[in-house]
C-alpha cells in the first residue's frame, strides 16, 4: 500500500453531513488546497505548503523540509511553492564490527582530552560500508544505541537473564504521573536496589546476554524521536545531549574504572564481563551502591539523552514571563525540565517500545524506580530556580558534613548520599564544557551566546547578552561551575576525574579573563557577519572541535 500525503495549515469547518450516507468531514480552503495538491504528490511522500513550513520553522523543525526545487500549479490558487518532509533514515542491520569506525563518534563527543570510551567491536550492528552514509545524527543514535544496549546487558545479568513479558504492569504504567505534576514528584532520597554480596559475586557477565534485533531496532527507533524532537537551537540541541550523555558515561566509567587514586586497591580487581573491573563488592560500598545497580546507570544515561527534549531556547524565566501553556501546566517551575520528562516518558510508554522496557524493568517497584531516577536527575538540571538551588544545598550540607547529626539508618544514609551524587554528576555533565579543554569550552560558549543573542533579537530577552556576557561567565565559574568541581572532589566517588574537572575549570576561568572580552566581540561580529550573509545561522551542523 502507498500514501499521497499533502498538509496545509488553517482554519477548517467540521460537521456531519446529514442523509443516508452520512459522515463527519472537513470543510474549506484549507482542505480543499490540500485536496488539489494531491496531483502534484509523490507517493510515500508528505508534501506541506509553505504556511506548513513556516509553523514548522517556528517550532525549531526547520530541519524536517526540503524545498521542492520548482514551484506546483495548484487550481484555483496559481504557482504555489511547497516542501517535502525529509524521511527519517534507520540504519538496517548489516554486520558486526564498526570499532574503527565509530571510534570517530566516541571522540567527537567524549572530546575532554581523555582516553577513549568507546563501546567495543561489534555492539553497533551496522557494516562498515553503513557507517559512512550516515548523519551525524545518526550516527550519534548508533553511538547511544551501543551505550544503552550495554547498559541493558548488566540489567539483564543483574536479575539472573530474565526477561518476561511485563504485560501485568500495564495498569500501573498509565498511572505514572497522573497525580500531580513532574517536579511534584521529586523526593530527597530515592531507595536504590541492595544487592548481597553473594549475588554480586556470582552475577552473570553481561557479555553473554543477548539483547536481540528487536529490542535494539526500538531502541534505536526511540533514540532516532528523541533526536527528532530536539529542536534546532545553536546550544540546546541533540549534540549536546550526547556531549552530556559522554560526560554521564565517564564519571560513571571512574567509579567502575577504580584504582588507588580513590581508595580502592588493585589487588580488589576482579573480571566482570567483557573487561577487568574493580570487585562489585567493594564498588557497592564506595559508590553508594550506584555501581552495583545498572538500573541506576542506565537511568541516568538515559536522562542525559533526554535532559533537553523540545529545549525551546529560552530559559524557564522567559516562558514563565510570555506566561505560555507549558508554563501554566507546569505551575511557572522547572517547565522545560517537566516538559522534556513528559514527552519522552509517554513515548517510552507506547505499545511499540514494550520489548525494550521490559528489558529496562521487570516489575512495580523497579518500575517506579526507574521512574524516580528519571525524575530526580532531570530536574537537577534545573540550576536557576532559588528555591531549588537552596533545597540542594541543605541536602548536601546534611548528607555530606561531618558535624550532619541527622538520625537515620545506614541504608537511608547511603542513599541520601547516592541521590545526591546522581544530582552532581549530572549537573556536572550538564556543563561539561565548562571542565574540559579551553578549545571545547570556547566552542560551546560561542554556541550558548548565540542563542541568547537569537532569542533577545527575536524579542524574548530583556537584555542584549553581549553586554554582560564577560562578566556574567566569570561569575559563572566563580560562584557555580568551580564550587561544583570541588563538589565532586569532596564526595570521594570520581577519583582523578574530579581533580581532572575542577583543574580544568580553574584554568578556563583564567583563560577566559585574559581572553573573554575579545572573545564576546568575535561572536558578535561572526553573528552578524553570517546573518548578512545567508540570513541565519546554525551552529548545530558545527562538530565538536577536537
């Protein structure tokens, strides 16, 4: 079977037209324009009219249209100019080894510097010959879809390679968020999973679980909607989830990763799975419990591919100023974390990815841990909100001080501290750039003035960001991104990595008061001169520089 599709926006009437035949229909130029359009269609084909493809522009979904190169007669309207929708390419699966060649994506993303952290041969599922046709979308899809899959291994060994059908749990899937908003459901400390000793011991290793074709082929069709729903914005765009998403994989790589950097010896180094790691026994007890539970991780790697789903380009306080829908749904607090939870939370939810959620969780209370994880990492990224940064603050004076008096368990100990961790980790990654090498930081610094240099040109910003904007990273770096770094040190789980990040933040902050200032007056002329030049500019199409 094939489609004609044709799509123009506008006012309609509806109505059921009465006799024997009757029926609900459209009325009106809007559809009668689309009906006309059908004659110059292809098939399995969506064509849209040029109304379409501005509301689609608008909403940061430039990327979806191809110009038709010669204009369509439409009867009773002339010459009109339309546009295909780009068809979404999914990679077929063709072979086993692309460790050569998607190294290149590993160290496009996970560019801090550092040793490589790449998925081994063969998890990609795609040819060599596949690799070199794809987007760099893509092949960042090919790059997560690896991570995860690994991720779903050690789930899967971590319940003794059971994987059933979670069909009983679909009653409790749709209740899920029904009850309140997203942010209403943030708690200070998530119960993760305990494991015995013995169990951590005689676990399965990973490398012996076979996910199958079908769960990677819905993995890999969620992450390619996800990456489709991230809208076109200089900063806040599918590449920086995934430059996320590698910070995630590398501080939770240097608690596995251990050595006498952070207190754990090598004589403590056992095999597990594919490659030597430290024992989990003794992992589980440095980390909080965060490296023996893989729901855990994959949870948080998770959350840092979704972190900024349908990310608008503007900050909370101007959505909460225009006083939008999403605004009022989400009660004027942390609407764009909310919103990014939302929409890949029901996409997880839909009946086509149910294989690949029962590889996530097999049962209610795994369910709504992974849930909460998602929940409480997302919203960490929130770091404007006051109340919320306080809040965070006490939490961690509590969890983290040595004078904390507070009486609690062990276990509820352990966690408060474990969510915390999550919460850092992730705000840490959130501005990884931040921590890295001064050319990376530069580079998503001149993409993050950008778009709030777009967004005050299109009238959504009070101020012109040029004019604080040397200052404003200073403090930045002062008052947030270097107490982060010392953050990290002082909870003892990342080793190297938070000595690492916090040198890294000292001497960009250096760097930046000898050079900011010239810097800010580059991006401002670069701007202008690329906006004469074709009338915009896209710095998502831009890599990571090496």
């Amino acid at each position: 079977m094939t489609v004609f599709s044709q799509l123009r926006s506008g006012q309609v009437t509806a109505g059921v037209l009465r006799g024997e035949r009757s029926r609900f229909q459209l009325f009106g130029d809007t559809m009668n324009t689309a009906s006309r359009m059908e004659s110059s269609g292809e098939r399995d084909r969506i064509q849209v009219t040029q109304v379409t493809a501005d509301l689609l522009t608008e909403a940061g979904y430039a990327r979806w249209l191809i110009p038709r190169s010669t204009k369509i007669h439409v009867k009773g309207k002339g010459e009109m100019q339309t546009y295909w929708v780009r068809k979404a390419k999914v990679p077929v699966l063709k072979g086993s080894d692309l460790k050569s060649e998607m190294s290149t994506v590993d160290e496009t993303i996970d560019s801090d510097g550092g040793e490589s952290t790449g998925a081994s041969s063969g998890e990609y599922g795609l040819g060599s010959e596949g690799i070199h046709t794809l987007t760099k979308t893509e092949r960042l899809v090919e790059w997560d879809v690896a991570l995860l899959t690994s991720l779903l291994q050690q789930i899967i060994a971590s319940r003794g390679g059971v994987v059933k059908h979670i069909k009983p749990l679909s009653a409790e899937e749709r209740t899920i968020g029904i009850n309140g908003t997203v942010l209403e459901e943030f708690t200070p400390i998530i119960p993760l999973k305990r494991f015995e000793a013995q169990d951590l011991q005689q676990r399965q290793r990973p490398s012996s679980i076979e996910v199958g074709d079908k769960v990677k082929c819905q993995l890999r069709g969620y992450l390619s909607n996800v990456a489709s729903m991230y809208k076109d914005n200089p900063f806040h765009n599918f590449e920086h989830a995934n430059h996320v998403t590698a910070s995630v994989k590398k501080l939770l790589t240097r608690i596995v990763n251990t050595d006498e950097t952070n207190g754990l010896a090598k004589g403590n180094i056992k095999p597990t799975g594919k490659s030597s790691g430290a024992n989990l026994v003794d992992l589980a007890g440095h980390s909080y419990g965060i490296t023996s539970d893989p729901l855990t991780q994959f949870s948080v790697v998770f959350s840092a591919l979704i972190h900024d789903v349908d990310h608008p380009g503007v900050p909370n306080s101007q959505l909460v100023k225009e006083n939008t829908r999403s605004a009022q749904i989400y009660k004027m607090k942390s609407v764009a974390e909310q919103n990014s939870v939302e929409l890949a939370w029901d996409m997880l939810m839909q009946d086509e990815y149910e294989d690949l959620r029962a590889c996530i969780y097999q049962t209610k209370e795994d369910l709504h841990r992974f849930r909460q994880l998602v929940v409480n990492t997302v919203m960490a990224t929130d770091i404007v909100d006051k109340e919320l940064q306080t809040l965070r603050k006490a939490r961690w004076e509590t969890a983290f001080s040595e004078n904390s008096a507070l009486p609690e368990s062990e276990t509820d100990r352990e966690n408060r501290k474990a969510t915390i961790v999550i919460e850092h980790l992730i705000q840490a990654s959130d501005v990884a750039h931040t921590m890295q090498h001064w050319h990376i930081f530069e580079s998503w610094n001149e993409k993050f003035f950008v778009e709030c240099y777009q967004a005050y040109q299109q009238g959504r910003a009070d101020s012109d960001p040029s004019e604080d904007w040397y200052k404003g990273e200073i403090g930045f770096f002062d008052y947030y991104v270097i107490p982060l770094a010392k953050k990290l040190q002082s909870c003892g789980v990342f080793g190297v990595s938070s000595d690492e990040y916090l040198n890294y933040a000292k001497s960009n902050r250096d760097e930046w008061v000898r050079e900011g200032q010239s810097l800010v007056k580059e991006y401002l002329a670069k701007y202008h001169r690329q906006q004469d030049h074709d009338g915009k500019i896209s710095y998502t199409s831009y890599p990571t520089p090496r």
